[in-house]
C-alpha cells in the first residue's frame, strides 16, 4: 500500500494470483502449482510473465471447476478477478524485496476474502 493508501500494482498482482491460485486448485485437471511455495516466490519475484501465463487459463479453470464444485462459490471467485487486476491492467515485470513483501500481502488477504465470501480455501 502507498502512502496515500492506495493499493500498489505488486499487492494488486498478488490479489490476481489467489483468485487465479484458487480457480486452479478446484479445477480438476488444473493441477496446483500456482499453490506452490517455489512457484508463488519467483512469481513475487517477476509477475508479468507467470501471472500472464495463468491468467490465459482462467476460463478453462472456471468452467472445470464449475463442474465439479457449487457454481455460487466458482462464480464468486471468478468474479474477483477484475477488481484484483492492477489498476494499469498490466502486472509488474519485476519486484524489489518490497514490493514482493506486498504481493505477499495482497495475496494473503485475497485468499482471506475468498475464504469469507465463497467459503473456500
């Protein structure tokens, strides 16, 4: 967060990458590495090019997981993705140690509001 209290584009990246996290553990053929302890550090580290990836397979992670879940709690999730969006509507090439730490951060509370809102975690 700035200092005026805006949100910053690295925690708004790490918002992105819990909904995209979290579509992709309940799709059943998605797999879970956006889960993974390696894989969400070096996304901290350089977000551009894996949340770009990931977020081209969010509409196959959507409609997989609305197959095999409660479509209120896919919906709600999915539905998360363009208030997380970094307000440029691009994701940071790169992050220092700060802003890593924020989209950690961003990350962390996303997951809590999905928790909350669509009971799932």
């Amino acid at each position: 967060m700035t200092d005026d209290g805006t949100r910053t584009d690295a925690y708004r990246s790490g918002r992105v990458y819990a909904v995209l996290e979290v579509l992709q553990r309940l799709s059943p053929g998605g797999g879970a590495r956006l889960g993974e302890d390696g894989h969400r550090a070096r996304t901290a580290e350089k977000p551009l090019g894996h949340l770009r990836d990931a977020l081209a397979s969010a509409g196959k992670f959507y409609m997989e997981a609305r197959r095999k879940h409660p479509v209120e709690s896919v919906d709600t999730v999915f539905g998360m993705l363009p208030d997380a969006m970094p307000v440029a509507r691009e994701f940071p090439g790169s992050l220092d140690a700060k802003g890593q730490a924020e989209f950690l951060r961003g990350r962390e509370e996303q997951m809590a509001l999905i928790e909350k809102t669509a009971g799932v975690r």
